[in-house]
C-alpha cells in the first residue's frame, strides 16, 4: 500500500487521511502551504540572482586567472565570425571562456541559496519545506527515476518548441524584410545563442565529466531549490497552484535570456540580441513549466526536478560535444 507523507513535517499520514496533515495542519497533495508568500519570494528570488551575478563574476575573474597563469594558451582561440555588410567571414584571435572556466563558474550557484536560507532561518522554519519531505527509499528512487526519464522528454520537447518557433519568427521576419536579410537574421542571432553556449562544448573527456559534474552537482540543485523550492512554492501560496506555476516559469526563464541584447550589442548588432530572446524564450518556458508541473505532481519533492535539470542537463552538454 502505499504510504503518504506530509510535504511540511514529513510525518506518515494515517490511511484515509484528509487533505490536510494530521499533525501539523499543513496540506497534503493539493497545493502548497510553505511559511512564505509572494512578496518574499521574488524580493528574494530577485536577491538571489544579484548575489548569482556577483558570484559568478568573481568566480569567472579568479578562474581566468588561474588559465592564465596554467596554460594561457588553452584560452586563445580562432573565431570566426559572419560580417553581414562584406557577406565574409572574419577570423580573430579572441580571449575565450572554456568548459574549465565555465565548470569553475558554476561554483558561483551556490549564492542562489544564501537568501532563501537565510529566509526561513529568520521565519525558524525547516528547510525541509524547500522541497525536502522525509520520504521512505522507494518512493526517492520513484522520483529520481521519473525525473531522468522526464528529462530525456525535455529534450525531444525542447527540440519541437526550438523548430516551431524559428519556422514562425522565419517566416514574420522574411514578411518585414524580405526573404533574404529575414533569413540572415535568423542565422546571425542561432549563430549568436551558438557563441552563448560555446563554453558547454567538450573537446576531450576531461572537459566532459567537468561540465557534466558541475551541472549535476551545482546547476542543477542550486537552480530547482531556488527556483521551484523557493520562488514557485511562495507564489504559489500567495496566488493559487497555476498562477504561482505560470508566474515562476515566466520569471525564471527571463532570467535566462535577459543579457542577450548587452551582449549582442559587443558585436556590433544589438538587435540580433532580441531576435535572440524571441527564439530562446518560448523553449525556457516550456521546460520550466514541465520542470514546474513535475514539481507539483510530485507532491513537491524537489529530488524530481532536481534528477530532470540534470538529466536534461548533461545530455545537452554530451550533445553540444559530439
């Protein structure tokens, strides 16, 4: 038979339980009921993703310091670039992250952590309501099981929603400018999300194992507690199951996409920065709603989602590598 926990205190529910736990009040497989709300969550969340930045950019300084005093010739490389004004391709010798620098950055995830810690610390409540019920062993494999296995469906969905998507924005941008510069829009901003994730592809089997290690170990946790275990469950308590899901995704997957025109614009064409946005976007709010959605049918344990972001993860980055 089987058994039912408290997503709160983790206690076992007697057979024929209510919606609410028997010994705590908290609610059971309907919704969240977390000891925070929405103004906490995205001032937090929003916190969160300054102290990332800051992290990240310290992490990024020291790494490339410690490449360049290593191996400095590892970081220079010959880039080729698509001048749309000559119709040429231009080569030059560029300073470049790497997947060592990359993997030594994703140390920096750990700050997505520190204010929703520091949150409940000052509300004295468990961490365990991040997404971390006491579960019996069976039940953990389920849900690490289902986890891989929805992410692996990821790919295949994240795969449908980048085709539409360019197949649309193809055609309404060769309708505005014409069959020719639409197109070449097109593939100036897939060359410009290409150059974005450079770093994740692997030349050899020790850059793999790094960048599959970092975004098992450190991506993919630091972002799902953060995002699904902090932000969606407030937003959830504050505004309903659906809302809080839909507002959580559209947040995140934002979050994702907001530099794109700062760093088109290094390249001399900051529009190819939102053409960029409008390509990636729809594709990270779909996996953040599935991400999202897995969320809640797993009676909010945060193994689940954290077992899809890295099974989706590490076949991106295996393959970005091939």
């Amino acid at each position: 038979m089987k058994k039912h926990f408290c997503p709160v205190c983790g206690t076992e529910q007697p057979e024929g339980k209510g919606k609410k736990c028997v010994y705590c009040g908290g609610r059971i497989g309907n919704g969240t009921n977390v000891s925070w709300g929405w103004i906490e969550a995205t001032i937090g969340f929003t916190a969160s993703i300054i102290l990332l930045f800051i992290f990240q950019s310290m992490m990024y300084f020291l790494g490339l310091t410690i490449m360049l005093a290593i191996n400095p010739l590892s970081l220079l490389r010959l880039q080729f670039t698509f001048n749309i004004f000559t119709m040429t391709y231009e080569t030059k010798l560029e300073l470049v992250s790497t997947p060592e620098i990359l993997s030594f950055v994703t140390l920096g995830e750990l700050a997505l952590l520190i204010i929703p810690v520091l949150i409940l610390k000052l509300k004295k409540v468990s961490l365990r309501e991040l997404g971390f019920p006491f579960t019996d062993r069976r039940t953990t494999v389920m849900d690490v099981t289902i986890g891989c296995l929805a992410g692996v469906g990821m790919i295949v969905a994240a795969n449908i929603i980048s085709i539409t998507t360019t197949l649309l924005l193809l055609a309404v941008l060769q309708t505005i400018y014409g069959p020719f510069f639409g197109s070449m829009l097109i593939f100036l901003s897939e060359e410009f999300i290409s150059g974005i994730n450079a770093p994740f592809v692997a030349t050899n089997y020790v850059q793999l194992i790094l960048l599959i290690t970092s975004v098992t170990l450190l991506v993919a946790p630091c972002e799902e507690i953060a995002t699904r275990g902090f932000l969606q469950q407030g937003l959830e308590k504050s505004w309903g199951r659906w809302k809080g899901l839909i507002a959580a995704a559209v947040i995140f997957s934002i979050l994702h996409v907001i530099l794109y025109p700062q760093s088109a614009s290094a390249t001399g064409l900051p529009g190819i920065g939102l053409i960029s946005i409008l390509l990636a976007l729809p594709t990270y709010i779909t996996l953040s709603l599935i991400l999202g959605a897995l969320f809640q049918a797993r009676e909010y344990r945060i193994i689940t989602t954290i077992a899809a972001h890295a099974s989706y993860m590490t076949i991106l980055v295996i393959m970005l590598s091939m």
